[in-house]
C-alpha cells in the first residue's frame, strides 16, 4: 500500500472514481442476472435530473419520463408498459443500488413507482431505466413529515364528491412550505394534466383548486398536484395526490326484493341439489349496515343454518343489487315441508319473501322433447323462408293492402333521376360495361317504366329547355315522389352534386319526398362536399349495382328499387310482386 501522505490530490481523486465504478460493477455483478443487460456504471456520476418532496404518510407516485418531455400525462400505467422499465434505490448514506422488485409498497404499475404510502425511509436516489429510451434517470426523493414541512391545515387526501352538485378539490400540498413563493399549482387525474376545455365547460382551475359544478361519474379517480420552489437555489417539486370518490344521497327507501316477490313456490326433485336464489336491490348509502340472508321455517321451527353466499353486481350511484343464495346439498322431505324466507335489511327498513317448494312431478320427457324439436324446427324453417323471400311478402302486402300513396298528393313524377352528365369525348374504360349514362337514360326507365309502371323525371328527355338549370332541377325534384340519385366518381366530384344537395333540401322541406342512392360505382368522399351531402351519403338507403346483374325483374337489385320506390297498387305491380313470390316458393318447395 502507499501512504496516504504519500499521494497527490489528483492520485486521490482517480483512485476514488476507480473504487466508485469498481462499487457500481460489484453492485451488477452481486444483483443478478436482470442487471447483465442494463449499464448503470455511467449512472454515478450522473447529476439528478429532478428533485422531489414528498409528505410522509401520504400517496406518491415518481414516473419515469424525462423533465423536458411534454408535460400531458406524468405517468402510465398500461402493464404492458410495465417490464420495460427497471427501478433502482440508492438510499441515503449507502454506496450499492438496491432493485426495486414487485412489492405492495411501493408497487410497480406501467412507467411510474407508487407509495400508498410513502415513508420518510423511502428517501434516496431512485434510477430508473428503460431500454432504448432512458439509459439513466436520477430522481432524489426527500420524504418529511407535516411538522417539518410547516403543513398547517393539511387537508385529507381522500375527498367524498356529491353527485350532480357543485365541488371542489384543494392541492393539499399547497398548506405546506408557506415561507416560500411558489409556483402555480399543475394538477393531474389519472395520470393526465388538467386543463380547461370547451368541451368541459363545468370544470374550472382558479386559486390552484378544482371546481367542478356539476360533478359527474367520471369525475372519480386520483388527482395528482405538483407545484415548485426554490431552497437554497435548489429547485424542489413538491408532489401530493388526493383520491376522489363521486358519491350519491342516501337512499331514504328501504331494500327492493326483485326476487322473489312476495310467496314464490317452485318444483324440486327429492335427492337432487337445490339453489335458493335472492336478488335485492339496495339504494346508495356510504355507510351501510346492509344485509341479506335466508331463514328455514319448519313445522319443527328449528332454525338451522344454511351454506350461503353473496355476490354484487350492477353497482354505482343508484345503489347496487347484491344475489344472494341458499344452497341445499339434496333436497328432503323436510325441505317440502318448509318456508325459506329471504330477510333483507339497510339503515331504513327492511323487507322478505317466501319461496316453498313441492314435489317435481314425473312428465313425458320423450313427448316434451319431441314436441319442443318440431317447434324448434317449424320456427326455424319459417324463419329461413321468411329471411330469404321478406322483400317479396313485403311487396306483395304493399300491393293488394296498403293504401295507393300516389293519390291526390299533386306530384307528376314517380321518381326524379339524377345522374353525371359525361362529355361526348369520355368513353368507358371497358366496354362490355353499362355505363353510366346508359343505365341512366336506357335500363333504368325500361324496367321501372316500361315493367313496373312508374313515371321517372329525367331532365333531358322531359323537362322543356329554356329555364334556369337550377329552377328547373329544384321544381322537378318538388314535381317527384323520389330522387334516384346514380352515385360514382364522376358524380360525387362533378357539378351533378348540385342536384343530390338540392333533393336533400327539398326533401327536409316536404316529407313526401324521399331519396334512393345508386352506388353505381366505387367512390371517394371529396372533402369539399357540403355537410348536408356527406350526412345524407351516410344515412339515407343505399343500394348497389354490379355490372353483373341481370336486368331481369326477379333480380334483386330490382326489387330493392321497387321497394323504396312509391307504393302503387296498379294491377302490372300486383302481377309482378305475385308471380315472383309464387315462383320462389315453388322454388324452395320443389328443390
């Protein structure tokens, strides 16, 4: 060994940082296996990056994000997060980190490090780490007591916030360090910051306190407040979090037995086990004496015990509905003999029902079986036949009983058809598809013209040039029972829009006037439509056409045209609905 006299200042300094690192090195080595993949070595001589106060006694939590990363949320806490991010302790007057494992205090939730609560032991340096994101965060936590931090006032952090009324919430943490000028207050809930919104006008952040007016459900969860000083030119945050919980009035009624309800008597089987189930609804109260149970009363009027149990489910701020059951292991003659009553009580009344039970009488299992499967199997075969033909029982029962809507409602045309208007000089992309105009102006008045009778609008053919296009497309649409709009590329983007947003108009404005869209062809919304065109795109009926269909009336795509067009009971549409309903029965009758 060399004298200690013998070494110079700057010897003495190298030599420490060698015994530092060579700590640091033993520290990994004697940790385990976690700590081979992680450097920490670099990390002793790290400055602290954030300095944290804290209140003994009280809930903490530290996240692992870096300072000058945006301050929307402090923490994460998705456990898929979670083993991403290793923790270290360096405690005050140690020279070796300690892991950080799963433990209930402080527990390991996503990116962060909760107390509940934290202890003035729980001071010291803590690191954390995550892989490929932050090599080495230093944070030093200095945790003192209320009489220490002059807290004067502090106030619960838990609060109790009444529902639908007005609230607030005060940063307990502002009580303390009154000798010191102090930030403005940054509060967090479940992780994310506060801030005022339009779409939260009931929320309000004034003098570093909440104000909630009214308070809703959602209102319920952790808040978290920082606030920052100065000590010494050292800049210290101190963090407190305060735990709300939205409540209700208590109930002013007594419990609300669902079932049973009043003297229930049921079947049972001798020798076969039996559940004796009791559903009560409880109103809201914060501190009650609830309870619920089953009683035997026999002709022996023993009160014996019996193997129950309770399970919660529906609960929030109207109360909770709690099921309760009885559970007999076999059932005997004594059990036949007996009343069971279910006793339910709260802080205001209380209330029962009887359920007894008689003896299960022997039935015909086979002929039950049987008769329940040709039920099941007739329901299922009309089901089917019904699901497959409903277009064609609706069109049959609009024909012969529903009343003619065409009559004496002043309208000349059936249907308005409202297509793009394609240049001579486009053509067709593959010819042996109908285009557009053709479908317009040739298949689509051939079958609902010529084969069902009605009377179509196409502006071209039967409106008399000379007018204002507009006028003339807005008094068409008002001489229509539908606008038949032919959807596609060319027309969602070309001046033929007009007339799908003038048929919208007209139909908001006269109810008699309905609107059938065509998708014809594939289409992107563009982004200048008006808003009354893409809310009409996304609610009124579509249908769609392919290429492939037939212009055959038994095709669907006609009938779903005859089906939103008026109902007209004229003798053609009756032949048409009848013999195509008659033709699919036979179908599925002889198939």
């Amino acid at each position: 060994m060399i004298p200690k006299e013998n070494i110079s200042d700057c010897q003495q300094k190298v030599i420490k940082k060698i015994m530092l690192t060579l700590c640091w090195i033993r520290a990994l080595l004697v940790s385990g296996t976690e700590f081979r993949e992680i450097n920490l070595s670099g990390c002793s001589y790290a400055e602290p990056q954030i300095r944290y106060r804290a209140i003994s006694d009280e809930e903490f939590v530290l996240q692992c994000t870096l300072p000058d990363s945006p301050a929307t949320h402090i923490y994460d806490s998705s456990v898929l997060k979670q083993p991403q991010v290793k923790w270290f302790w360096l405690q005050k007057d140690k020279e070796l980190p300690k892991a950080i494992k799963e433990s209930s205090n402080p527990s390991l939730q996503g990116n962060a490090l909760w107390f509940k609560p934290v202890r003035e032991t729980a001071s010291g340096v803590y690191i954390c780490v995550i892989r490929e994101k932050i090599p080495c965060l230093k944070i030093v936590l200095e945790v003192q007591t209320k009489k220490v931090a002059n807290c004067s006032g502090y106030d619960t952090n838990r609060l109790y916030l009444l529902a639908a009324n007005g609230n607030s919430i005060t940063c307990p943490g502002t009580k303390c360090y009154r000798h010191v000028k102090k930030s403005d207050v940054t509060w967090y809930k479940d992780g994310h910051q506060i801030k005022p919104r339009k779409s939260r006008q009931s929320l309000k952040l004034r003098h570093n306190e909440i104000y909630l007016n009214p308070t809703y459900d959602k209102d319920a969860g952790t808040y978290v407040c920082d606030y920052t000083f100065y000590e010494n030119t050292t800049k210290w945050t101190l963090r407190t979090a305060v735990t709300a919980e939205v409540i209700a009035k208590d109930t002013i009624h007594p419990p609300n037995l669902l079932y049973p309800k009043g003297v229930v008597i049921l079947e049972a089987e001798l020798g076969k086990p039996f559940e004796l189930e009791c559903r009560v609804q409880f109103g809201f109260e914060r501190v009650s004496p609830m309870k619920v149970t089953w009683k035997r009363n026999s002709k022996e009027n023993i009160n014996d015990n019996l193997n129950q149990e309770t399970s919660i489910y529906l609960k929030g701020l109207e109360g909770h509905t709690l099921r309760h059951v009885a559970k007999l292991k076999e059932v005997t003659e004594r059990d036949l003999s007996s009343n069971f009553t279910c006793f339910a009580e709260n802080s205001v009344g209380n209330a029962t029902a009887v359920i007894q039970l008689k003896r299960k009488q022997r039935v015909f299992l086979l002929y039950i079986l049987c008769s329940a499967i040709s039920c099941l199997f007739s329901f299922l075969l009309c089901t089917a036949f019904i699901y497959h033909h409903w277009i064609e029982i609706v069109l049959m029962y609009r024909s012969y009983l529903v009343h003619d809507e065409t009559t004496g409602d002043g309208k000349e045309f059936d249907a308005f058809v409202s297509y793009a208007k394609l240049d001579s000089c486009e053509s067709e992309s593959d010819s042996t598809l109908i285009s557009e105009e053709k479908f317009a102006l040739e298949l689509l008045p051939d079958m609902l013209e010529k084969k069902y009778g009605y009377k179509l609008c196409i502006l071209e053919r039967d409106i008399l040039p000379g007018g204002a296009y507009t006028d003339e497309v807005v008094l068409a649409i008002k001489q229509s029972r539908r606008a038949i709009i032919i959807l596609s590329p060319a027309y969602v983007s070309g001046p033929s829009i007009f007339e799908l947003q003038a048929a919208v108009n007209c139909a908001l404005e006269d109810k008699k006037i309905k609107l059938v869209l065509i998708k014809f062809q594939a289409f992107q919304e563009p982004d200048t439509l008006p808003p009354v065109v893409k809310k009409s795109l996304r609610i009124l009926p579509v249908i769609t056409w392919k290429s492939s269909f037939s212009s055959a009336p038994n095709k669907k795509f006609w009938k779903y045209m005859h089906y939103h067009m008026p109902i007209k009971t004229t003798k053609m549409l009756r032949t048409c609905s009848l013999k195509g309903f008659f033709q699919r029965l036979f179908s599925l009758v002889y198939r």
